[in-house]
C-alpha cells in the first residue's frame, strides 16, 4: 500500500463523493462545488497515473502532468460560466437552484 | 518510510474530511470555506506526487481564484432561498451508485499496472533540441502545442460567453463583480504592498517555466491575482468591454502562438513545429504572450459581465 | 526511440487542409472579437464560403484518395504528439457543418444586426463569435484523433453553446443554459475520466494506438474497460439520449432561431460522432455487443418517447425539440445493426454497410431537416408574434414558402420518399432485417408514425382553408424563406442522389479494402 | 423512343402545371385547366393499347437499381380509363367549384393527387412505386378534407391516419422484397420473382395484401372508405372511388406472385374479396347518403376484384389479372359516372330528373350485370375465373347484391333533387356527366377483346343474356321489398367499424397523461443524475460480461 | 557545532508548536468570534515565527532561508490584513452601523 496508491484511493472517494454532492444537492452553487470536487478527484487519479509513470529521473510523466494543468483551467472557465449564470439567475429569479432540483 | 506513509495518510484522512464538510454543511458560506482549504490541501498532494508544475495551478487557479469566485458568488445568494431536497430514496439510491462507481474505479485503481506506462523517458529524450529543461513545459508548448492553443482559446471564449450574460444597456459599461462597497484601509494597504512582490514572482515563475516548474498559465495566475487585488482594494478600474486594446491584449497570446504555428509550416515542417535551431526564443515569445493574455483574461473573468454604466 | 526525432514527412496534400479547417474558424473567432462591431458580422459572412470551400477539398481529397487524411501536429507522432485524421464520415459531418452554418449565417443576419445608433451590441457581437466558436469546436471534435485534444473541443464546443441558448437573457432560458452546461459538465468529467483511465492501462491517447493495444489479444485491462463505460455514459449525457434528455428540450427551445437550428442540428451531434468513434475505432467489435442492445433499447425508447411527448407540446419550439429527442434514437438503432453478432465473424463493416451507410444518412439529413425545421419556427414566431401550436391556423395562406419548407423537412424526418430521410431508413430496415435483428423495424416504422402524427399537428391546421385570415406581426424578409427552403431541399435532394454515391462515407471505414455498398 | 418521351410527357405534365402553381394569379385560375393536365397520359395509353403488345420499360438509372417506368398490359388498361376520368371529373369540378373560396388550394392537392394516381400505373420499380404511391395516398388528404367542415377534418385525420398506416405497412413489405431478392435491382418482376423462394414469403404477403387491401376498401381496413369519399367535394368523390382505389389493384396486379401457385393465400385473399363485397353491400343498403352508397358499392366491387386475383393467384394463372382488371376498369369508369350524376342530379329540378336518371340507372345495374351494359361484359369476363363451383354461385349472389344495393342508391338519390322549381344542372356539368356516362357504357364493348371476352357474338349469344338477366331481376324484387321495410333496418353509422375505436382516443389521452408525468419525474436533475450512473455501470457491466 | 544547532531548531520548533496549540485550543474555547480573531493571529504568527526561526540552520543559506523569511513576513501581512477586515465585518454584521474611526 504505497503513498501513491492511497492517493489513489483517495481520488476514487473524491469523485464519489463529488458524484453524490452533484446529483443531491439542491443549491446551484453547491452543484458547482460538488463539480469542482469531483473534478479534482479526477485529476488526482490522473495525477496518480502520472506518477506511476516515472522514469527517466523525473519523479512523474509529464504529458499527464500538462494534461492536468489544461483540464484545471478548462475546469476553472467552467465554473465561471456557471458562476456567472447562477448570479444572474438569482437577479432575474430571486431563487439559487433550478425548478428540477427538488 | 512508514512516518511519509502516515503523513500521506493524514493528509488523504484531512482531504477527505474537508469534502464531507463541503457537502454536508449547512450553508453555501460554510461550504466554500471548506473547499478552499481543502483545495490548498489538495495542492500539497500534487507535491507528494512529485507534480509542482500542477501543485502551482492547482494552489493559484484551482482554488485560490476559484475561492474568490464561489465566495463572491455565496455572499450574493439570498439568505431564505430553502431549495427542495430530494426524498430520501433518491438520495439512497444516488449513495449507492456514487458509491458503486468510486468502489469500481478504487478497484480499477488498485488493478493498475505498477510499472505504468510512460511517455517520459520519450518526452525528455527530445527536450534538448527546444532548449528546454521542464518537461512539462515542453509538452504544453510543443509536442501537445494544439491543446494549449485551443486551451487559451477557451479562455477567451468564457469570456465572450461571460459579457453575453450582461444586459443590453450596460453593454460597454465596466465590469462590476469585484468593486468593494467600502474597502477597509487594511485592504488598501495590502493591495499596495503585495501586487509590487506579486508581480515579481509572477514574472519569475513565468521565465523559469522554461528550465523549472512554472509557466505561462501559473505566472498569469499570479499576475491576474495580484490585478484583481488592486480590483477589489478600488486602486484601479476595470476597462470598459467594448475597448480594442484590452481586447487586443486578450487575443495577443493565442493569436501569437497562431501566427508561429502557421510560421512553423516553413520553418519547422509542419504546422506548429519549432525549427531545430532557435526554438527557444519563440517558445519564450509564445510564453510571454500567453501569460500576458491569461493574466488579462483571469482578471476580467473574475470582473464578471459589464456592470451598470455610472 | 529516434523515428520520433525525424519530423514525419510532409503527409499527401490533403492533410494541410485539416489544419485550415481546424484553424480558420479559430483564427476568424480572434479577428472578430477584436473588430467587434459590424465588422464581427462581416468576419463571419466572409470566412464561412471559405471553410465551406475547404469542407469540400477535404472531402474531394478524401474521396480521391479512397484512405484517411492523417496529419501530426508540429511533426511529432503519437504517442508523444497529437494527430489530426479525416476518413469519410468526418469528411461528410465537415460538408454538413459548413453547409448549416452558412445556411444559419445567411439567415441570422435579420436578428443580429447592430442597431444603427451603436457601435456595438451584445446579442450581435455575442452571437457571431460563438457561431464561429461552435464553428471551431465543431470541426476539432471531427477532426480531432487524440482523446484528450477531443477533450478539450468538446469544452469549446460546449462553453460556446451555453451562451447561445440564453442569448435572449429570460430567465426561463438561463435556468435553461445553466442545468444545460451543468448537465453537460457532468458529462464532461466523466470523459476525462475515462480518458484518464485509457492513460493509465494503455500510456497513450491515440485513437489509432489504442485500437491496435485493444485488439492485440492479449486480455483487455479492467482500466480500459472502466474508461470506455464512462466515456461513453458522459458522452450520453451530452448527446441527451432518452433517460438523460433533461436539459435539451428547454435548452434547444429556449435560444433564438438560429441558435436553435446550430444546436440540434450539430452541437448534439458532435458528441454522438465521438461515441461512433469511441465505439467502431477503438474498441474491439465483440466486446461492444451487449452493450449496443443497451444504447439501442434507449434509441428505441428515445423515438417512442420523443415522438408521444412531442405529440403533446402547446409550443412549436419545444415540438420540434422533442423530435430532436426523437431522431437521436434512430442514431442509436445503428450500434446493434453494424456491430451485430451476423456481422462478428467478418469483424468489420462488410456485412451490413448499408447500416453504417443508413446512420450517417439519418445524422446528416436529420441535420439539414432540423435547422430547416427550426428556422422556420423563427420566422413563424416572428410574423405572427407567438409560437403556439394552436395558433398556426390558415398559416399557410400567409407565409407559404415557409410552411412548404417546414412539411419538405417533416417529409424528410418522417422518412417518405423522395427524402433523405426515406433512404436513411430504407437502409437501416434493411439492415435490420439482414441481421436478424427484426423488433428494430418496428421502432422504427412506429417512429415514422409518430413522427407523421406530430407534422400533422402542425400542419393540418396551416392548409387549413376555415378560420380568419392570420396578420402578420412583422413582415418575413423572402430572403430568409429562401435560405430555410434551400436547406429543407438539401435534406430531399439527399434522398434523389443514388444510393451507390455513397462511396465517400464508407471510406476509412472498411479497413483496406474499402468496398461497400458498390 | 416516342413511347419514353410520351411517357414522360404524361407524367411531366401535371408536374409541369403543379410548378406553374407556384404564382398566386396561375394558382387562382388553375381550376380550369385540370381537365388539360390528364389529357397526354390518356394519349399514350390509347397509343399502347393500339399498338403491338408490351412496349419497351424506360429505365431512368440504368446502374443497379433499375429504376424507371413500364407500361405492360393491365397498366395501360387501367392509366388510359383513370385518365379519362380524371380529365372528365377535372372539366366537372372547374364548373362545380368556381366562385367557391380556395380554388387554387384544391387545385394543387388535385394535380399532386393526379400525378401520384397516373404515376402507381407506370411504375416499375419499387422506390418509385413506393413514392407514386406515397404521393397519391396522402395528397389525396388535401382532397377530402377540403370543405373544412367539422366532418371533412374528421374524415381526413382517419384517411390520413389508415393511409399512413397502409403506407407503413407497404414499406416495411417492400424492405423485405428487396432484402430477399438476391442481386441489387430494385426493378418490381426480378423482385416479386425473388418472393417465393424468400426466408418471409409469408409476412411479406401478409403486408402487401393488408397495404393494398387498405387502398382498395377490403375489409376490415375498409372503414375510412365510406367516411371520406362522401366527406369530399363532389368531383373529388369520383375521382377517389374511381381512380385512387384502383392503386391498391394495380398494386396487388403488380406485387403477387401469380404463377407461384400460392394455394393458401389464394383462397385467403378470395375469402377477404368475397366477405367483403357481401358486408359492404348489407351495411350499403342501411345507409341513406347516396354517395355513401355509392362508396360501400365501391368497397363491394373492389371486394369481388380481391377474390378474382385470389383465385387466379391459388390457380397461378395470369387469366385472372386480365379479368380483374377489366372488371376494375368498368367499375372506375361506371362508378366515376355515378357520382357525377349524383351532382347533377342534386342541381336539377324534380321533374325533370329522368335524362339523368335512366343512363343513371343503367349503369347502377350494369354492376348487377343487366345484359348490353359495360358491367354484364365485366361480369362474363370474371365469370370463367369465378368457376361454376360454390365461388361461381357466390358470385352471382353478390351480382344480386349489388343490383339491390344500386336499385337502393337509385331510390335515395331520386328523393333528394335541386329544391327550388325549373333549377338546371350548368352544362359544365353535365357534359363531363354524358362522356363519362357513354364511356361507361360504350368502352367495354370496344375493350372487350382486352378482357379476354372472345367476339361479341358469344356475348350476345341468349343463354349468357339470360344467365345476367335473372340475378338483375332477383335483385329488383328485393330491391322494392327493401323500399316497403326499409325504414325497419338499424341505423349503422357510416364508418361501422370505426364506432368501436370511438374511445381509442381517451385510451390515447390517459396513455399520453401518463408519459407526460414519467417524462416531468425522468427531467428531475437528481433522478437524471441517478440514471446517468446507472447507465454507466450498466455499460460497464456489459462490456465486462463480453469479455469474459 | 551542528549537534548545538539541531538541539536549537528541535527547541524552537517544539516552541513553535506549543504556540500554534494554544492558538487552536484559543480559536475552539473563545467565545465569539473576534476573540478568536485575537487568539489565532497572535498565537499563530508567534508559532509561525518560531518555526521559521528553527528551520533556518537547515536550510541552505542565504537563498532558501531568505524565502522562509519572506513566508513568514507573507504570512503576517495577511494576518495584518485579515484582521481588521474580518473585525470590522463582524463589527457592522452584529449593530448594523459602520464603527467610529
């Protein structure tokens, strides 16, 4: 049971737990919270594989590592986009979640 | 080694912890709290994994500009707004797929081949001849060059997507998101001192991204960070939206590494090759654009849409 | 490792092509946003001849070649760098897209036109960069080999479709937009989940590499078979398929005409391709067996559901989203009908071309059909001032080329002869019956019903002769008629060109040899 | 090569008149020109039928498909005497319909109708069978529910609803001819040659026979005959029961394997002909619209046609497609007669009904078989097919049917002429009447030889004039016992069957109440969530399973 | 000479965390929230500090101690910020009225 598997482990529950978040919660902005966890759980598990590929003196492969910072950005425009929808959402409507969430 | 293990495991036990907390807590405020500290935890993991490149954009991006996002966002959602949860089935039976889906992928993680394959060995063989010394950097801007290009791309399009949200009279107004109502004097202060440091170490990451971890994208976090700072403190003004050169400096950076993609056709070969001999200086070229474009483009997506024209 | 240092060299004169098509709209997005203005509109209307024209050099290159284009950026070949390929089907969905997005350029530029006292507006600027961005995202995703890079074109493609849907900014519509991009978000994690996984069990992203590990005999890693599930359900829940449909109804009728018409003709469709791509490139063909029955029984229940609910809609646009709903379902019926056990033992498309041929025949003339059909809901919606179904009495006497164009395109959903929609499912019978696989057929021929009895709906009351005379809110400028009848006439005319002439959608598809349907 | 271009030409020009419909001014007045449009195709079948024998198919792509037109025997037949028709009921409906709003409206639905009827009988192969006959059954819509009444719309929503519902069923036959038979060419002989020996020779019958049976009124399919044809305008009414029907003959003339000797679906499709042309004429005799009368006679008579292809196709011989189709064609041209008379008897003056009423009459019992008409040739063309067994008998019971059920059309279109005193039928009516009348009662001589009827001598010969002259008698007996008791039958509304399908439209609202509500629960974001997971373990699962 | 210097960062770093324990044990036990402001920027930077002050003979002079010099200095000036800001929303949160100057 090395390190890097645990944090394997750990990725899994992430995205479990991002996965529940996602689907239960009620609130937009917890939505995007349970989106930014799950998303980060991903990354880890893919930063987990990166580091089972070291070699060549360098302590992880970078080509998921690159792979990483890309979807962390990608990650990130989303969740201004979202943002961005809720709070006009909360001008127009008053309300911070969507008429399906119940 | 079992003291490292055990500190592994604190820290995965904490991670975890924090994301219950995120999800079960009662308010939004709560909640955002809780995932910025878990997302400066998570950084300290990418170190553990010997990834600094992502520790860096996960410390800067992931959490600390997101942080300031969502905790804009929790202060503006109204106080009594009770959403409907659903029954207790469905959140039974959420559990339990959740659960199936992280169990299979823990097996599935556990099932990995040890020695796992590598690109690493083939990444750095061919580092020398960009003149490069991270590896990671090298990958983003030359063996994955598209995925960058359409990656700043995206960013400029969230942006577009952004200022469409705006209302049709305050288009060509300022953005308004990060105005502070009334800024204490200790936040003046703070956004006078640090921004100088800031903009040093933004600099810094930038040009080291070449030789150590660092880069484009985390240098244009600190700079955009440093700016929304001075944004918030009020010492400066967000550009209207309908300016060409803010404009101009959004687009400057994938526009740039466009130009030399297209240039590569006759210098290296193919589109988006570097040519054998001075690979470098263009690739410093497309570095210092791109941090240049993502700072800008940061800062504005923080700003949010165009305000109210005063 | 040296093969990786020579730069590969320079591949057949095709393969520049991809980068123009790849890059021109990327390049013609910057130029935009930086004019701004009116000339973000004259950008647009001056790239979109160009891309159609390079649209129809890929195709003629790779109908002339009878082989994929392939290109590797910046010379580096996978594993390390990322490719870029064009066989037959991308081929066609590129000619498709330049095709609708002139279509909905022409037929936009009423509603988007900056008012004469600004220098600029939002919903103008707004609207043609992200067409330009759909543009962009639509082609990276069709030309695209490399999971990650399709990774990354979905996310374009996505971040440039949610502003479409609240462009008008009610908020029935940005609840729309953000349950859309939450929705499509979830999908997207999955993806990259999955990509992740191929990583972890394969330690390459290439298509192509992929295929060649997977079918290699040796035991298929529990990693790759975790990625190809969640890849595929995130994709799912992109392409809205039954169970998962939430989010598209309200989304597609809730944008502007135009926006409409680029969502459910092509947005939607970018993620099926890439299930088709996913399923047919990557994976081997037993192992998809089962899991094709599962897709095909939510297709079926897909067209039963989106034709019952579309039936009952008060409201045109949301009519016409839920046939979207519908016609995806005959997408689905192709998994079963290609990777058909009948088929197994040739392991490739000879045994049933004429489903693979069937399929991309329903995508791309459901594609015209649909931007037609939305179209002119827009113009509908504009002359008479409100979208209810009820409403549309004697319409025929007032705006008769629009109603014409709107039954043209019904005919080609409904699948009667002369459409393309009659010959896409002409051969989608036909292949069901030759596999043995028969309940499909009737589906399929339910579908057809539905789908009539919802046309019906709508145009029973518009050649109706009783009632008073309709007036017209706005005056329908004859251009915009004519462009939704050109389209609504591209999706028949498919259904005239012989059947034979399909040779360019099996290219790439059947290994070496290439025959097909002769 | 004339016999191509002349084919096109027939065919080309309601297309040709359908564009120039396109401009509002040549739309409004376009009425008058219906009677033109027809006019070529009646040329060429007169052409052919003057000609030699088979003329030469025109195949437009010569590549696999073998797509393209032919005019064989029973098809010239059939085009020449529809054409005729149609340009006859065209003259008839520009005088019927001037000055009433939406000319140009009926008038395009007419032309597309036409083009669809013109071109079931030349098609060769199945994509453009297939479309010809898409073409005539769901333009056809545009016709019957062109008054716009309450009952006009209600009489299209069923047409339209069983036309697509034959439709479907053709499509999914023709899939599977194509599929059985072994090269590509879509030609309908090398097709139907393919049928016996195919894996689902039965299934595929079965839809051919339920698709064109539907077309042609066989029962139980037969129930929007009788409410659309009335619900139409008058015209409209000839040219549906007189040409449209005949679609569903061409179609079973075409698509049955005659000399496969198929035993069993033989005497299958006689038993449908034969229980069909008695129920419609036992429900005909209830009903008091003439020309809903008129429209189950129409049902019986394409009934008896059924149950003649039947025998020819258990015998597997063709004798009976060359009878069957004579026989359609008098009842196309008689039937088409009748309706117009129906108009013009409707437009004039009591007293002076009788010009009409006897060449009415005439040819209302002509379906009985009265001796020297057009239909006493028709029957004796049918009656070696019939046999002299139990079917032969059968056959002359339905002759007395029909007489009964004519002489009852007769009594009820007598009761109701124009109302106001001295009232004239317009010429424009009335001529079209007389062409129509003649030809129904004058063509069959000349045709005869077509029919298989050897010189006319045998026909006058005074056993076979008795033998037609007794069922007519019979026939006129119970006809007057039908006038005295008439009033005790029960009062069967027009579509019979259809009564009970009445609450198939709540059943249809429940259903669709019910979708509704598990489409609002399935669009919920936490069950759609749950759903996606599901999914992915099913996949999953499955791809584990096959890898096993 | 190096056993002196491990004994003196062992020391200060033990000092260090005595303070972060008591700046915890604070932010737990006070009552309302601006006495757990006081406690947690006192004790925590003290603790930093120490910390900081111990580790330095480790690290390679002058470059690394340099820059946990400068996380230190960091570190109080958020604190500084912080402070006052936090302060003053509970201020006004809990009377509704902006504070003298």
């Amino acid at each position: 049971m090395s390190s890097v598997t645990l944090f394997g482990l750990c990725g899994a529950a992430l995205v479990g737990l991002g996965l529940f978040g996602l689907i239960v919660q009620p609130g937009v902005l917890r939505k995007i919270l349970a989106f930014n966890l799950l998303g980060s759980g991903v990354l880890l598990l893919f930063g987990v594989i990166a580091r089972r590929g070291a070699a060549a003196g360098i302590g992880s492969d970078p080509v998921p590592q690159a792979l990483i910072i890309t979807a962390l950005v990608v990650a990130f425009a989303a969740t201004v986009l979202a943002v961005a929808l809720l709070r006009r959402l909360v001008q127009e409507t008053g309300r911070d979640s969507l008429d399906t969430d119940g | 080694m079992s003291l490292a293990l055990a500190a592994d495991a604190g820290l995965a036990l904490l991670i975890l912890g924090l994301a219950v907390w995120t999800t079960i807590a009662r308010t939004a405020f709560g909640a955002v709290i809780g995932f910025m500290a878990y997302g400066f935890l998570v950084a300290l993991v990418w170190v553990r994994l010997a990834a600094v490149d992502v520790a860096l954009t996960e410390a800067a991006l992931g959490s600390g500009l997101t942080g300031v996002l969502l905790l804009g966002a929790a202060a503006r959602l109204p106080r009594d707004a009770a959403a409907a949860r659903p029954g207790w089935g469905l959140r039974l039976a959420a559990g339990v797929v959740s659960a199936a889906v992280a169990a299979g992928l823990a097996a599935v993680v556990l099932l990995l081949p040890v020695p796992g394959p590598t690109l690493a060995p083939v990444a750095t063989a061919t580092l020398p001849t960009l003149g490069l010394g991270n590896p990671v950097t090298g990958v983003l801007i030359a063996y994955r060059a598209i995925d960058t290009l359409l990656e700043s791309v995206v960013l400029v399009l969230a942006l577009i997507g952004l200022w469409s949200l705006a209302r049709d009279e305050d288009w060509g107004g300022r953005p308004d998101a990060l105005r502070a109502a009334n800024p204490g004097a200790a936040l003046v202060l703070l956004a006078q001192v640090l921004p100088p440091l800031g903009l040093l170490v933004g600099v810094h990451l930038f040009w080291t991204g070449a030789i150590a971890p660092g880069g484009a994208f985390q240098g244009g976090t600190v700079l955009a960070a440093m700016w929304v700072l001075t944004l918030v403190a009020g010492l400066t003004r967000p550009p209207r939206v309908g300016g060409r050169g803010v404009r101009l400096l959004l687009v400057a950076g994938p526009a740039l590494f466009l130009a030399i993609g297209v240039a590569g056709f006759w210098l290296g070969g193919a589109f988006l090759a570097y040519p054998a001999a001075d690979a470098k200086p263009l690739i410093l070229a497309i570095e210092a654009a791109l941090t240049l474009s993502i700072a800008v483009a940061l800062g504005l997506l923080l700003a949010g849409p165009p305000g109210a024209r005063e | 490792m040296d093969s990786l240092f020579t730069l590969t060299p320079p591949a057949a004169w095709g393969a520049p092509l991809l980068v123009t098509a790849l890059m021109l709209p990327v390049a013609a997005l910057m130029l935009a946003f930086v004019l701004g203005g009116r000339h973000a509109e004259r950008v647009v209307l001056a790239t979109l001849p160009i891309g159609l024209g390079v649209a129809v050099a890929i195709a003629a290159a790779v109908l002339h070649q009878g082989a994929t284009l392939h290109y590797d950026l910046g010379g580096w070949a996978p594993p390390l760098g990322v490719s870029l390929h064009a066989d037959g089907l991308s081929a066609t969905l590129l000619l498709t897209t330049a095709v609708v997005l002139c279509a909905v350029g022409l037929y936009a530029r009423a509603d988007f036109r900056v008012p004469s006292g600004a220098r600029e507006a939002r919903a103008p600027l707004a609207f043609w960069t992200l067409l330009l961005a759909v543009w962009a995202g639509l082609n990276a995703v069709f030309l695209g080999q490399d999971l990650f890079n399709l990774y990354v074109a979905l996310e374009l493609l996505t971040f440039a479709a949610v502003p479409l849907v609240c462009l008008r900014g009610s908020p029935q519509t940005i609840a729309a937009a953000l349950r859309y991009l939450l929705f499509a978000l979830l999908g997207s994690v999955l993806y990259l989940l999955g990509g992740a996984l191929f990583y972890g069990a394969y330690g390459t992203l290439d298509i192509a590499l992929l295929s060649a590990r997977l079918a290699s005999g040796d035991p298929i890693a529990p990693a790759a078979l975790a990625a190809a599930a969640l890849m595929t359900a995130g994709l799912l829940a992109k392409t809205a398929l039954f169970p998962l449909h939430l989010w598209l109804p309200p989304a597609h009728a809730g944008a502007p005409a135009a926006g409409s018409a680029v969502l459910s003709a092509l947005v939607v469709k970018a993620s099926f391709f890439l299930i088709l791509r996913l399923w047919f490139d990557v994976m081997p063909d037993p192992l998809t067996h089962l899991a094709a029955q599962v897709l095909a029984t939510l297709g079926a229940a897909a067209i039963l559901f989106g034709g019952i609910l579309a039936l009952r809609q008060a409201r045109l646009k949301m009519l016409i989203a839920y046939s979207t709903l519908a016609q995806i379902g005959y997408l689905f019926l192709v998994f079963p009908l290609v990777a058909s056990p009948a088929a197994a033992p040739a392991l490739d498309l000879v045994q049933a071309p004429g489903a693979w041929t069937g399929g991309v025949l329903q995508l791309v003339s459901h594609a015209f059909a649909k931007a037609a059909m939305f179209m002119a809901a827009g113009l509908i919606a504009g002359a008479l001032g409100h979208d209810q179904v009820r409403g549309l009495g004697g319409l025929g006497r007032v705006l008769p080329m629009t109603v014409f164009a709107f039954a043209l395109a019904g005919l080609s959903l409904m699948g009667l002869p002369p459409s393309g929609g009659f010959a896409a499912k002409w051969l989608l019978l036909s292949a069901a019956i030759e596999t043995g696989q028969w309940w499909w057929t009737l589906v399929m021929l339910a579908g057809g019903l539905l789908t009539g009895g919802y046309l019906f709906r709508v145009l029973a009351p518009a050649l109706s002769t009783r009632g008073p005379p309709l007036t017209l809110v706005k005056p329908v400028e004859r251009s915009r008629e004519l462009v939704v009848l050109g389209l609504a006439l591209c999706s028949v005319v498919l259904g005239l060109v012989p059947l034979s002439s399909f040779g360019l959608v099996q290219i790439g598809r059947l290994g070496a040899t290439g025959i097909g349907l002769p | 090569m004339t016999q191509s271009g002349l084919l096109v030409a027939a065919l080309g020009t309601p297309v040709l008149t359908l564009l120039a419909c396109l401009w509002r001014p040549v739309r409004e007045r376009m009425l008058g020109l219906l009677v033109l449009a027809p006019l070529p195709a009646l040329v060429v079948a007169v052409m052919a039928l003057l000609g030699t024998g088979e003329t030469a198919p025109m195949i437009l792509d010569p590549g696999r498909l073998q797509i393209g037109l032919a005019l064989d025997r029973p098809g010239t037949l059939l085009l020449g005497v529809a054409a005729l028709l149609w340009s006859a009921a065209g003259a008839y409906a520009s005088t019927y319909l001037r000055g009433k709003p939406n000319g140009g409206r009926f008038a395009v639905f007419w032309l597309l109708t036409l083009t669809g009827s013109l071109g079931v009988f030349v098609a060769a192969d199945l994509l453009s069978f297939y479309l010809t006959f898409a073409l005539v059954s769901l333009a056809a819509w545009g016709l019957v529910a062109h008054d716009g009444t309450v009952r006009a719309r209600r009489a299209g929503v069923v047409y339209l609803l069983l036309a697509v519902l034959g439709e479907v069923f053709l499509l999914l036959a023709f899939v599977l001819l194509a599929v059985a038979s072994p090269g590509d060419s879509l030609a309908i002989g090398a097709v139907v040659a393919a049928l016996p020996g195919s894996p689902w020779c039965g299934l595929t019958l079965g839809l051919l026979i339920a698709g064109f049976g539907l077309k042609a009124g066989l029962v139980p399919l037969h129930v929007w005959l009788p409410i659309a044809h009335p619900a139409a305008p008058m015209p409209a009414s000839a040219v549906l029961s007189g040409v449209i029907v005949k679609a569903g003959i061409i179609g079973l003339i075409r698509f049955l394997p005659w000399d496969a000797g198929l035993v069993d679906w033989g005497q299958a499709l006689t038993a449908i002909g034969l229980c069909t042309a008695f129920y419609a004429v036992l429900i005909g005799i209830t009903q008091a619209n003439p020309k809903t009368v008129l429209a189950y006679s129409t049902a019986s008579q394409m009934g008896l046609v059924a149950a003649v292809f039947g025998l020819g196709l258990a015998a597997g011989d063709g004798t009976a497609v060359t009878a069957g189709t004579f026989y359609a064609a008098h009842h196309l041209l008689a039937k088409g007669a009748l309706f117009l008379a129906v108009g013009v008897v409707a437009a004039t003056d009591a007293r002076r009904l009788w010009p009409v009423l006897v060449p009415a009459g005439l040819l209302a019992l002509g379906f009985g078989g009265l001796p020297l008409t057009g239909g006493f040739l028709a029957k004796l063309a049918v009656k070696p097919v019939l046999g002299y067994g139990l079917v032969g008998w059968l056959g002359t019971l339905s002759a007395i049917g029909s007489t009964l059920l004519m002489s009852h059309f007769l009594h009820r279109v007598a009761a109701n002429p124009a109302p106001e005193p001295g009232a004239a039928a317009a010429p424009g009516l009335v001529w079209p009447w007389w062409v129509m009348c003649l030809a129904a009662l004058g063509l069959p001589w000349v045709l005869a030889p077509l029919g298989g009827l050897g010189p006319w001598s045998h026909a006058l010969g005074w056993a076979t004039l008795w033998g037609g002259l007794w069922p007519v008698l019979i026939g006129g007996l119970l006809a007057l016992g039908l006038r005295r008791w008439g009033a005790h039958l029960p009062k069967v509304p027009e579509g019979d069957l259809l009564v009970l399908l009445r609450n198939a439209g709540r059943v249809a609202a429940a259903v669709g109440d019910a979708i509704e509500h598990a489409d609002g629960w399935l669009r919920r974001w936490p069950v759609a969530g749950v759903l996606l997971l599901v999914l992915a373990l099913v996949l999953w699962g499955a791809m584990l399973a096959s890898t096993r | 000479m190096t056993l002196a210097l491990n004994v003196f960062t062992i020391v200060a770093v033990v000092l260090g965390l005595v303070f972060f324990l008591a700046g915890t044990v604070g932010l737990l036990r006070f009552p309302d929230t601006l006495t757990r402001l006081h406690a947690l920027t006192k004790a925590d930077n003290l603790g930093l500090g120490l910390v900081v002050l111990g580790l330095l003979p480790q690290v390679a002079w002058p470059f690394g101690g340099l820059k946990l010099i400068a996380l230190w200095l960091l570190a109080l000036l958020a604190g500084a910020t912080v402070g006052p800001l936090l302060g003053h929303a509970v201020w006004t949160h809990a009377r509704g009225r902006e504070p003298p100057p």
